[in-house]
C-alpha cells in the first residue's frame, strides 16, 4: 500500500513538473512579450547586424528579454539575422515577433523635392534609407550607367523625379537608383514625350526649362504663364535671361551653395558659364534645381501669349508682371527695382 501510494505521488509530481515545463515553455513562445502602449512599433535592423544588436534595439519594446533570447535560439533567429524595417504590433507573443522581423520587410515611403545638386538628394535620401550618402552619390554618378541611359553628369539629376517613392529601408545604392530610373521612365508617358517633340525639345531640357520656371516662381498657377514667355523666347532665337541661372552660376563658380542671393547684380550678368542664360543661348546643359511635377507640366502645358517679359510684381507678392514690349517692361522693372532699394537689399 505504501508503495502504491509512493509510486502515485511520483507520477503524479511528474505529471505536475511536465505540466509546469510545458507551461514555462508555452509561455515562453506564446505569452504576450510586448512592452509599448502604441498599436506598432517600428525596428530598424542593420545590414550584417549581429544578434546582441537586434537586442539592443529590440529590448525597450518587450516585457521579458530572456524569454525572448530563449525563443529566438529554439527558432534558430539569432543565427540567421535579417536586415531591413519590420513592424510589431501591440499584444504579439515571441513566436509572432520572431516570425516578423524573419520574413515581413516593410518598405518605408521615401519623399524628396527640391534638392539642387546630386549632392543634395544623396543626403537627403541618405537621411531616410540605410545606404550612406557618399556610396548612393557614386552610384548616382556612375558614367556607364548615365550613359546607357541618355543622361550625363549635368542631366542626371532630372532623372529623379519628386515624388513619394516605396522602397525597402535596406536597399543598395543601385537599387534606389534603378527604381528612380523606373519612375521617370513611368513619369516620360507617352503624351509627355509627344509634348516635348512638339516643343522641339528634348527630355532633358524640358526637365531644365522646368527647373527654371520652379525657381521663377513658386505659384503654381503662374508657372505656365512663366514658362510661356521662355518658350516664346527660345522660338523667337532670344537668349533665356533666366536670373536663376546666374544664381546657379555664381554658386557654381565659387563652389559655395549655401550662400543666400536675393538679388542679382550686373557683374553676376558676366559670369562665363553654360548655365548663364544671359550669355549663352537655349537652356543650360542640366537643371539648376529638382523641378517639381507642377513645373514640368507647367512646360509641357505651356501658356500660348505674346508676353516676352516678367518681373516680381510687388503690389501682389509672390506673382510676377507680365509684358509684350520691353518699353513697358522697363516700367515695370523701374517699379520693381525703387521697392527692392528701399528694403536695403544689396545681394
């Protein structure tokens, strides 16, 4: 009788111990192990990232490390790191947060406009995606690349049109710049391209003609009438002027682009550059900035009018003044030049 009773409490202590072993473990994979109130959270995991560094910028997301290191390990994770942007949700177990950062990559929405050079947009785009900047900037200015696809080092930066872009927070150099080749091949439609043969240019200056207008004015609204008076200036064999383009020139010149020119002066006129427009003919070799989508078309859709002439319009800021002669485009400017001097401002 005794050894009956022995023999139950054992089987029944080991029931209680496999019980107990099959709970730890079944806590351990299936147990809620998220910390954070938010309904997601968001992990970036480096390229040849190490485990202990999947750790460190995972752990202030869970309630438990430990059982989250155990599962991991039993799952045979920290052996087999994956890179990229994944996702937790609130109230997800080890088995489920395991699952995700292995095999659910998340593509993060990638936006830039406005960038002047190259050098500009590497680092802005360096600031949203893993790549560094220098790396994407060599890529960028790959000359078989650029060749092979109708651009050089003055065009290149018109092919990346702004946009809001979905790509993979770990992608390559090459691979963000492929799939900007793709968006500007998707942007040149077919009506796009039919437009610019009949404005007798191509691609690449009306994407310079465009960088022009966008800096001429910020009015949306406005931008086909500016862009009407350039192109009637280049039918008319008439060089563009453009004061932006001596801008460019003079940062250009003097390597330095983050000086603030507010006005242009009579000697800038003289700066000897492709990009000045008052001293060379048609557009400059390559856009003086990145375009945005609304002056592209604002090219494309070009107001048809007689006017030759603009200046700022300072009874109605932001908009410009438009004339058909130079006689009362030298009214205008007079008008122009007496407010600019009375606000002091020398350059």
């Amino acid at each position: 009788m005794k050894f009956k009773k022995l023999l139950l409490a054992v089987v029944l202590g080991g029931v209680l111990v496999a019980g107990g072993f099959s709970y730890y473990i079944y806590s351990t994979i299936f147990g809620v192990n998220t910390s954070f109130n938010n309904e997601l959270a968001h992990l970036y995991i480096p390229t040849d990232a190490t485990f202990s560094e999947v750790l460190e910028e995972i752990s202030p997301l869970l309630k438990d490390v430990d059982s989250f290191v155990t599962t991991a390990n039993k799952k045979g994770y920290s052996s087999n790191i994956k890179p990229g942007h994944f996702t937790i949700k609130k109230g997800m177990n080890n088995n489920e947060i395991i699952n995700s950062i292995r095999s659910n990559n998340v593509p993060v929405t990638v936006r830039f406009n406005n960038q002047e050079r190259l050098e500009d947009l590497a680092g802005r785009i360096g600031n949203q995606l893993e790549m560094d900047s220098l790396s994407l900037l060599n890529s960028m200015r790959d000359l078989d690349f650029l060749e092979a696809n109708d651009f050089n080092i003055q065009s290149a930066l018109g092919m990346y049109v702004p946009n809001s872009y979905q790509l993979y927070w770990n992608s390559s150099p090459e691979q963000f710049r492929d799939k900007m080749l793709q968006g500007y091949n998707s942007f040149w439609n077919q009506e796009r391209i039919k437009k610019a043969k009949g404005l007798g240019l191509s691609k690449n200056q009306v994407i310079s003609l465009a960088a022009i207008v966008h800096k001429e004015t910020a009015k949306v609204d406005e931008r086909p009438r500016v862009a009407g008076v350039y192109v009637n200036r280049i039918k008319r064999g008439m060089p563009l002027q453009a004061d932006p383009t001596v801008i460019f020139a003079k940062k250009l010149k003097e390597n330095d682009f983050n000086q603030t020119i507010k006005r242009v002066l009579y000697r800038d006129l003289e700066i000897e550059s492709l990009y000045n427009t008052y001293k060379h003919l048609g557009v400059p070799p390559g856009p003086i900035t990145m375009p945005d989508i609304s002056a592209i078309n604002a090219v494309l859709d070009y107001e048809k009018h007689s006017f030759i002439y603009f200046v700022a319009n300072v009874q109605n800021f932001g908009y410009h003044k438009f004339a058909k002669t130079l006689a009362q485009h030298n009214r205008n400017k007079q008008e122009y030049v007496r407010w600019i001097n009375s606000q002091g401002v020398n350059r």
